[in-house]
C-alpha cells in the first residue's frame, strides 16, 4: 500500500497556510492576489511531483497523472472564507497531492493515476457557486458568469483578467478516464470528537432549500394607528417564523436543521409600523422525502398567511439543492481500510455542509472521508485538527485510493 510522508504533509499544510495567514487562521478569498500567489505555489508542488499542471481558465488547479490509469480524481479547494480556518479545503488538497506522491514511490502503484485538482471558489466568493467544479463537469460556460460580481465588486471577468488566466481553456471532464472522485475533508461540526472516532466515512451531502419570504403590509404612523386597523409585515414575519419553526419541528428528521438567517424590517424606524419586511429561511436535511415534507409545510404556512391576511407574503429567491448520496462501494472500501488502521473508531455519517463532491458525484462515483475538527469549529480562524488524526486520515485516504482502483 502507498505510504504517505507525514512531516512533507504538515509541511505542506502549513506552507500553504502561509498564504494569507490570519492569527491561527487563513484570509485567502478567491482570485485575490495571495489566492492567485497560493496557486502558483501549488501548481509548482503538482510539477514537481510529477504531475502536467497548469491553472485553468477559471482559476482551477489541476494536476494531471501521466499513469497509464486506472484514474483517481481527488481534490478540494483552497480558497477560504474571510478570515476562515487552515485547514477547509486545502487539507483535501494537499492530501491528493501527498497521495500523488506516494503513488509514485509505490512499485505496488504502478500504473495507477492519481490527478489532483483545487476547484475554483467552493467558498462562493463570486455569487455563482461551486464554479470549478461545475466548470470542470461542463455544468456551466465561463462566459455566463464573467459578470458576477465578488464580495468586493470586481467581476469574476476582471479577476481572471487580473490573474492572467483570461483566454486560457478550463479542464474539462475527459469521458471515460475517471473510476471515481474522492474528497477528504474537515469534518466542520462536532460529531466525531463527541464520540471519540477518528475517521468519517460520508454516506451523504445534504440537500438545501429556501428562499426569502417577503411580507407587504401598510407602513403607517406607530402612534395614531389603532391596532385593529393596522397591516403590520413585522408582526407577520415573526407570527410566521415561529409558527413555522413549531412546524417543522413536528416533521424534522434526526438530521433537518433551518435556519431564519437574516430578517430586514423596513423601513426600520421606532414610530412607524413596518409595511415591508423579509425574512430569509434555509433548511438542509441528507434525505429528499423529508425536504419535500417540510416544503409542503412551508407552503401551508404562506398559504394560510395569505388567507388570514391582513398582510400578503410571496416566497422569492427560492433555493433548491438535491441531496447528494456518495458512492456505495466507494464507502465500503474506505470503511474497510479505515478499520484496519482505527478499529472501532470510524463512523458513517452525512455532511450537513455543501462540497464539491455534490457536483462531482452527479457524474461519477464519488466519496467523502472527514476527519475530527476541534471543538467542531469552521469558517473561523480556530479551526483545527491534531497532527495525528491529520497524518492517519491521509493515510486512510491512500490505502482506500489504492484499495478502489485495484478493486
Ligand atoms: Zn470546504
């Protein structure tokens, strides 16, 4: 089996961390100078571990095994939130790279490709989401969304641009090389420190809906307007967020979770009764049954809002994800390996956030393995994980590499 060199893995981690470094954590917003400085570093590691890599046309690096094949494809990302953690995304990546490697130092190996990818902008930097990976897979044409704008107003158009990558071609999916996609990642959430396992073994991303429910009501004095005769959209918005959280929670799974993250009352002032107002909703569950269950309360709920009056309200921006199921057998080989290295300490579970896999999984069999973050933090400068849990997920990550091309 393929023997990953702990210490140039940690080396590797923390060298990449220094692009952007912010205390413990990372500032390293997509297609930003460091961002475009980070990925030069990394398409040099990829050469130098044998790989033909380049930065693509939308900003994606990608490394590409001259192995005859069969053909693993691994990655993740390593752009990060504002003043996000080191390790989101780029664990993934530089495992994928570390995995090159030893392959290639593995007589056991020969043959055998692994190609690396770090998709463009999984943090959504740009409002187009997933651009990398749904670029890579063709879901998407570049010159659709040149325009969109990042957090800071530049078009993704002049960023790439800015980089030099303007003109240059995305990789695209060549059909028929890949066996599967294979992802490893932080865990983001508390799951496996609380029980004490090492390794998680991804059934399934969850799938994401909602929308923005947007209430119409009649601004008035706050003073003179007797309370039968008002039409209050604030009033409406917080009757409709708490009935609707009492019905939801009539029907949520283990798994459902919603979130209200956002309410704009409008136009905000002491003495007037608010006569616009919006409340922005999101619920995630692994199972698409459930999701439908708790769409059909939300509709009962607007609808019974509409009916009992005195104010209207229209759900807009609706949001619709799919869940997305990993690979069966990809599973079972990663459960198999994990359990000779970690016996009794690997668990299946779902991912409760969004991945690049999601996409990939759409068109081939795909997996997920995540290892134990601290304290469950993510998306903060004081995400972590041991050194140890580090070095045994790549590992774990290599044998099931192996194990699912030999297979
Ligand atoms: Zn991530």
């Amino acid at each position: 089996m393929p023997k990953i060199d702990p210490a140039r893995l940690i080396g590797d981690l923390r060298r990449l961390a220094e692009f952007g470094r912010h205390g413990t954590g990372v500032h390293r917003l997509s297609l930003t100078d460091i961002d475009i400085q980070s990925r030069h570093w990394l398409c040099q590691r990829l050469t130098d571990a044998g790989l033909d890599a380049q930065i693509d046309g939308v900003g994606t690096v990608f490394g590409r095994s001259r192995a005859k094949g069969p053909v693993l494809l691994m990655g993740s990302h390593t752009d990060t939130q504002p003043k996000g953690g080191w390790l989101d995304g780029a664990m993934g990546v530089i495992y994928a790279l570390e995995i090159a490697r030893a392959f290639a130092a593995d007589p056991a190996c020969a043959g055998l490709g692994i190609d690396v990818a770090s998709w463009i902008d999984e943090e959504g930097h740009f409002p187009v989401g997933f651009l990398g990976s749904r670029a890579f897979v063709g879901e998407l044409e570049l010159k659709d969304v040149t325009g969109a704008k990042s957090r800071d107003g530049v078009a993704l158009g002049d960023a790439l641009k800015a980089a030099k990558l303007d003109g240059v071609a995305p990789v695209r999916l060549e059909p028929g090389r890949y066996k599967g996609y294979l992802e490893a990642h932080v865990e983001q959430g508390g799951t496996l420190e609380r029980e004490a396992k090492r390794i998680g073994v991804v059934s399934a991303i969850v799938g994401i809906r909602g929308g923005v429910a947007v209430f119409k009501g009649e601004q008035n004095h706050a003073g003179t307007t007797p309370m039968p005769l008002r039409k209050d959209a604030a009033v409406a918005l917080f009757e409709f967020a708490t009935r609707l959280n009492r019905s939801f929670a009539e029907v949520a799974g283990p798994h459902t979770v919603w979130t209200f993250g956002r309410v704009v009352l409008e136009p905000g002032s002491p003495s007037v009764i608010p006569g616009h107002t919006e409340l922005t909703l999101q619920f995630r569950d692994p199972d698409t049954p459930r999701l439908d269950a708790l769409s059909q309360r939300l509709d009962a709920m607007l609808a019974g809002t509409n009916a009992a009056g005195p104010c209207s309200v229209v759900l807009i921006q609706p949001r619709r994800t799919e869940p997305a199921p990993m690979d069966a057998g990809f599973q079972d080989v990663i459960e198999t390996v994990a359990a000779k290295h970690a016996p009794g300490l690997v668990r299946r579970m779902h991912s409760a956030a969004g991945h690049d896999a999601m996409v990939l999984a759409r068109h081939m069999p795909s997996a997920m393995l995540f290892v134990p973050s601290i304290r469950g933090i993510s998306h903060d400068i004081a995400e972590d994980t041991s050194e140890a849990d580090l070095v045994l997920g790549c590992q774990v990550a290599a044998d099931a590499a192996a194990a699912f091309l030999k297979a």
